[in-house]
C-alpha cells in the first residue's frame, strides 16, 4: 500500500501537468500514488495524460477522467475517495515541489505525531522561477489563530487519514474551499504544525492585482459569515487582522 497519495486536480494544465507527474516522480521519498483527476479539461490536459501513462507505465500513477467538470473541490474529494495511502498530500497541477518536500515533511510530521502539517512557501513567478518573496510560517496553528491568517497553502499540506479519515479532509463547493476545509479540522481541535523550510513555489501567472484583492475579501467575508456563522462583530475582528497579515505577506 503507498504511504502518501498525492492528489493533483487537473484542469486546463497541459503547459504544466508532465512537469508535475516529472516532479512527483523525482521526490527522494518513492512511497508514493500519484492520483491525477482531470476535470473534463477544455485543452489538451486530457491527451497529454492518457499519453503519459502509456509512456511510462508507472503503477504509482493513476488517472481518473471525470465525465463532466465540477471544480477544484470535487476533483479533489474523488482523488480522496480514491486514495489508498495513510497519508494525503494535495498538490496543484501549476506549482513546484522540492524534491525533499515529501520525505522532509512526512518526517517532520511523524516528530510531531501529528494529523495536519503545512510548510513555508515562496511566490513564483508564471514560470515558476522564485521571486523571493518567502511565506513564513508558525510552528502551530489553532482554530481562533487560523480566523485572522489565510497562511496554508495547499500545496504544502499533508494529513494522516487513519487520524482525521477521508470525510474530514474532503472539501466543500464554497468560495476558498481549502480555508474552509482547514477551519473545519482546526475546530475540531486538532492542531495543524508548521514546518519553517520553504518545499514548495507557488506560481502566480501575472493578474490584476486590484480584481484578486476584491475576490480575497469577498471570500474571506463568505467564510467567517456563511461557513463558520460567524457574527457581524467578530468576523470584523477576524477580518482586520487577516487584511493587515494578507498585506504584510505580499509586501
């Protein structure tokens, strides 16, 4: 049985998607499923993958081809419902692992003994290169703590399933579906560790800026009142301290 499955949406990718599968085939830790679920692309992604498992014949490696398109968050909860391993990592089709990121992190968790990890990241540019703009990131992390700081990303997360299960870590249809997904395991009362060293890039194709700021806040208001049913106050408090961080991690 493979020890992390690795779930990969797949949408609109194929600039970027044998890249990944290449990357993910390079990490130092070879335990490992690779489960690509393409959500019924507009491009080529389809083709590329199909080629892809004929040529390399990688039994890590399976594709699941979704007879219609529902989003980021399904994809990934038909990755989830697929998965065979103890452990999950979530990557996205566009950004860059270290080739450490999955050995290092599965070690820093089973230091931790712990259900929920993150890591540092740094922003890339649309070709992935590093713009240096590092996300650093705190040793822990708790539900009320997690309200002001949108600072996991979802590249750099992994979770053991035989703690939390699948249910816990599948994702709803809602407006930042992974904030949401890691609110709901924090209120639980786990504890999600971070680890300081930067394992992953996080490309960001050149967009307007003011239009990503508008959606941010949207989002992040969407969350504190519809999700967690938050009240007017407090999401207010939650809200003040999310923008001055959001602000601060983009300077």
């Amino acid at each position: 049985m493979p020890q992390i499955s690795i779930v990969v949406p797949v949408y609109n990718a194929e600039n970027y998607i044998r890249q990944t599968v290449d990357m993910v085939r390079k990490q130092t830790f070879t335990d490992w499923e690779l489960i690509l679920v393409e959500d019924c692309s507009k491009d080529n992604s389809a083709e590329v993958l199909c080629s892809l498992e004929s040529e390399l014949q990688d039994a890590r490696i399976r594709v699941i081809y979704k007879e219609k398109n529902e989003g980021a968050a399904k994809a990934r909860n038909t990755g989830i419902d697929a998965a065979n391993g103890q452990y999950l990592a979530f990557l996205d089709a566009d950004d860059i692992w270290m080739e450490d990121k999955l050995e290092k992190e599965l070690a820093f968790m089973q230091e931790k003994q712990a259900a929920f990890v993150f890591t540092a990241y740094e922003f890339g540019d649309e070709n992935a290169v590093g713009t240096g703009k590092i996300v650093k990131v705190p040793d822990t992390l708790t539900y009320n703590k997690a309200l002001s700081r949108t600072i996991i990303f979802t590249s750099t997360t992994m979770f053991d399933l035989s703690i939390l299960g699948k249910d816990m870590v599948k994702m709803p249809a809602v407006p930042s579906e992974d904030t949401a997904t890691w609110w709901r395991i924090l209120r639980e009362g786990y504890t999600a560790y971070g680890y300081p060293e930067v394992t992953t890039i996080y490309r960001r194709p050149p967009q307007s800026l003011s239009s990503n700021k508008g959606t941010a806040i949207y989002r992040i208001w969407y969350l504190y009142r519809e999700v967690e049913k938050l009240p007017v106050i407090t999401s207010m408090f939650y809200f003040v301290g999310w923008a001055f961080r959001a602000t601060l991690r983009r300077l």
